[in-house]
C-alpha cells in the first residue's frame, strides 16, 4: 500500500489512484498546494498494486534516443502560438486527422491546469504553449486505455513523470500509443498559481475596469472584465526574450481582448519564484524521470543555443529540441510538416540541464512558502526571500535553527 513519508518521492502522477482495483486512494492537496496520494485504510484488500504502477518505486531505465533534432513547424502562425518550435501540434494534428485522441494540459474555466483529451483539430488549441503549473490527471491515464482498448490512436503528452506514471499504469504495451513528455524544469504550486492569479491578477484586472470607466466617465455600470488568455511564454518580443501574458475582455469593445499585463519573463514575480527554484514539487529536485526515464517515445523541449549549434536555422521564432525514443517514432515523425536538423544529445543538453539533472534546491524555498502562507503576495514573498541584506539572512538562519 501507498504510503508517502518523503514528499520527494512522489511527483503526483496518479497513477495508483487510477490502478487501485478498491477506488480507495485519492489525492489530497498539502499545505503547500501539491496533491499526495491517501490511502482509505478500512477500503484496502493488500493488493499492491499501488505501489507496482508507482514510477518513483520502480524508475524506468535510461535510454539514448535514437535520433535528435531542431526542428520548427513549417506554418510560422502555429509556431508562433506555441511555446518552442511547434512541434508538439504537428505530432497532435496528425494524430486527430488520423481518427485518434490527444491527451495534453490545458486551463479550465477557473485557470486550473488540468489533463484532458482533444478529438478534433480545434480542441487542441488549448493544449498548446506551456503552463508552468502542475497540472491535475484526474482520469486521463484510464480514458487512454479506454481509446487504446478500441483500437483508437492516441497521442498521450505531459511531464516526464507523467508518460512514465502512464506506461506504469497500462499493463500491455500499446502499437496505436504515442507518448510525448517535455524537457522538464520542474512543476510549480497549483496553490502558489492561484494565490497569484487571485491576489495579483485579479486585482488588476478589477482596477482596469475602475480606470476604464474612469477614463471614459461612464456612468454605468461595467462588469469586471473576464480574463480571455494567459501565456507564460508570449512570444511577441522574440522567443528568447519571453514574456507572461495576460489577456482580458475589452472594456470598451466586448467582442475583444485587450493585453491587461505584459511582463518580461526575468521581471514577472510567479515567473521568477519558477525560474529559481522556489515553487516546484519536491520530487522536482529529486527527479527519477529524466532523461530516457520517461518511457516515452519522443522527448520535446526547446533548442536554448541553438544560434551557438545552427546559427542560420535561429530567428527567434522558436525552435523545438526533438528526442526520439525508438524506429516508430521515428519514421511517425517523418510524415510530419517539419524543417527539421539532424543534431547530437549534447547539442542539446550542453544548453538544457534539465533533460538530464533536476534542478537545485533552494533553501529559500520554504521560506517563501512560509512568507506565503502567512498572506504575502508572490511578489512581496519572492522579494523577502531574495533580499539577501545582513538583518534578512540573520533572521532566516534564527529561523533555521530556532524557529524564531
Ligand atoms: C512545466 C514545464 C517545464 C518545462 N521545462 C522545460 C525546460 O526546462 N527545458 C526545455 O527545453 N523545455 C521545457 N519545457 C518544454 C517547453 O516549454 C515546450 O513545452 C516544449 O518544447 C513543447 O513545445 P512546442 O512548441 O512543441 O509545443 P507547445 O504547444 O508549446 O507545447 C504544448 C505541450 O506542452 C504540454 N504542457 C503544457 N503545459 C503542461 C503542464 N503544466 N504539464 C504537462 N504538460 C504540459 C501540453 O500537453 C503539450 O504537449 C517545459 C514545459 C513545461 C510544461
Ligand atoms: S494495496 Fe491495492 S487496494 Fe490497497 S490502496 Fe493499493 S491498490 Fe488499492
Ligand atoms: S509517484 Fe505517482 S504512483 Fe507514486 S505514489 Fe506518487 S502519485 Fe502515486
Ligand atoms: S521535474 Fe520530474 S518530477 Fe518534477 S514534474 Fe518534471 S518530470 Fe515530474
């Protein structure tokens, strides 16, 4: 039976929840926003099966893949929408055109990123870009035995930990399954997103509304406007230099969206508690899906120095680094709409630690889950903990030690 008494060892894949024969684990969300397994002790019959699925228990091996590539989706629109080179819709939109699902994250109506399944070209919008949440599985890895079972396509993309969570959760293996995990930093708090979406982006959008009505001295009354898209990785000041975006129903003309924040990457403040460190899961420092670990079939990250590997191909636009586990893969990926370069492993790790090692842990990272929990905003708890002044180290070491 499940029993979590290191949080770095669990990523929060599900996958015993969705092989539990008895329903009697589900995942409860800690102090800190992340969701663990909980047994229902009176429900369980002792199978085991819990822990058989369970890829932190049994870590897939590492693998080389076969071939690797920079590689862009020849529609530049497509490309731009997303988050790297766009290759993520190319394997998708083959996938649908072929009669098949995509399971990818998406937001719901609340800004929650959770898994789902698209079955036409047009569901799959949503899956696109990167959402720098953990996103939620709820019942995706059993609707994908389900499609597999009727012989259906299917293209299943995530985190790594989430492919390896999948495959240990099916117990055949599948011919009509194509599994796709990103290069993966590390997952941040779904609680840590929401505090920042409530208190921080929320609040703007409420005071635009005053300052519209202001500016325009309407004297009725004007519903806030609803948020109509979020980006973490806009690309209109360039690939490289990506910003966080926020999207909101126009004031003045409701069937528009107006550009209610637009902040550098290395200025947002839920951006910069990702970037370093401070928000992830615990089993992101510890990570035992990387690399080939993922049991996937093809691994999609961004190409980082790309203008240092392939010079001409760069005009950040966005480029995919594309690792492709195994011959199906491959000649799948050959059909596809791509310009593509044949480049080594190190080509891209050389630029992209995290395809092979977890990122550090920060020692400030419970403090600035702390600074949280006491009603700090993310920007105030990202600044507290950063400020690196004699009298904030003092106190954090009183704390540390003491508890002061
Ligand atoms: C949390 C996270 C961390 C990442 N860290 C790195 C990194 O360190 N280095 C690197 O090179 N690349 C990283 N990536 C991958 C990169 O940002 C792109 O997602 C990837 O290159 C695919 O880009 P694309 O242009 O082909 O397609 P896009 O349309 O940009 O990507 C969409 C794909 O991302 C998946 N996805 C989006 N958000 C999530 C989520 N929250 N959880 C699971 N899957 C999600 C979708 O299901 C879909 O498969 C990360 C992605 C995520 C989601
Ligand atoms: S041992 Fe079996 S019944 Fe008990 S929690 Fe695990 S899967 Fe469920
Ligand atoms: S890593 Fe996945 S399978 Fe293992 S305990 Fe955590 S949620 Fe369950
Ligand atoms: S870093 Fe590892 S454990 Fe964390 S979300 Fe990514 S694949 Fe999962």
């Amino acid at each position: 039976m499940i029993e979590i008494k290191d949080k770095s060892q669990c990523c929060g894949c599900s996958a015993c929840v969705s092989a539990c024969p008895k329903e009697c684990i589900s995942m409860q969300s800690d102090s800190e926003g992340f969701a663990y397994p909980v047994v229902d002790r009176k429900s369980c019959i002792g199978c085991g099966l819990c822990e058989k699925v369970c890829p932190f228990i049994n870590p897939g091996q590492d693998r080389k893949p076969v071939k690797v590539y920079a590689a862009k989706n020849s529609d530049e629109v497509i490309r731009m929408k997303s988050s790297s080179g766009g290759v993520f819709y190319a394997l998708a939109e083959s996938v649908i055109k072929d009669g098949g699902v995509v399971f990818g994250a998406r937001f719901d109506a609340s800004w929650n990123v959770v898994h789902g399944y698209a079955e036409t070209v047009d569901e799959l919008y949503p899956f696109m870009g990167s959402k720098y949440v953990q996103s939620s599985i709820g019942k995706s890895y059993v609707q994908a035995e389900h499609f597999l079972k009727t012989g259906r396509k299917v293209l299943f993309s995530g985190t790594p930990c989430q492919t390896a969570g999948l495959m240990h959760y099916l117990k055949n293996r599948y011919d009509n399954l194509l599994t796709a995990a990103v290069i993966c930093h590390g997952v941040p708090s779904p609680k840590i997103w929401k505090i920042y979406l409530d208190k921080e982006i929320k609040s703007q959008v409420a005071g635009k509304t005053k300052a519209s009505k202001r500016n325009m001295a309407l004297s009725f009354s004007v519903d806030m406007p609803k948020i109509t898209g979020i980006s973490f990785r806009d690309k209109t000041s360039g690939w490289k230099n990506y910003s966080f975006v926020v999207r909101v129903k126009s004031v003045v003309e409701m069937d528009k969206s107006s550009v209610l924040l637009s902040d550098m990457h290395m200025v947002n403040p839920f951006m910069k508690s990702f970037l370093s460190n401070l928000n992830l899961r615990p089993s992101c420092y510890a990570c035992a899906a990387k690399g080939g670990r993922a049991c996937c079939d093809i691994m999609l990250g961004d190409f980082w120095g790309i203008e240092n590997v392939l010079p001409d191909f760069d005009d950040d636009k966005g480029c995919s680094a594309v690792l492709i586990y195994g011959k199906r893969a491959l000649s799948f990926v050959s059909t596809l709409p791509l310009i593509k370069h044949e480049v080594s492993f190190n080509d891209v790790s050389a630029f992209n630690s995290c395809l092979t090692s977890s990122v550090s842990h920060q020692h400030n990272r419970y403090f600035f889950f702390r600074q949280v929990a006491k009603g700090d905003t993310i920007s105030s708890a990202y600044h507290d903990v950063v400020d690196d002044s004699f009298f904030k180290r003092f106190c954090r070491i009183l704390y540390r030690k003491f508890g002061i």
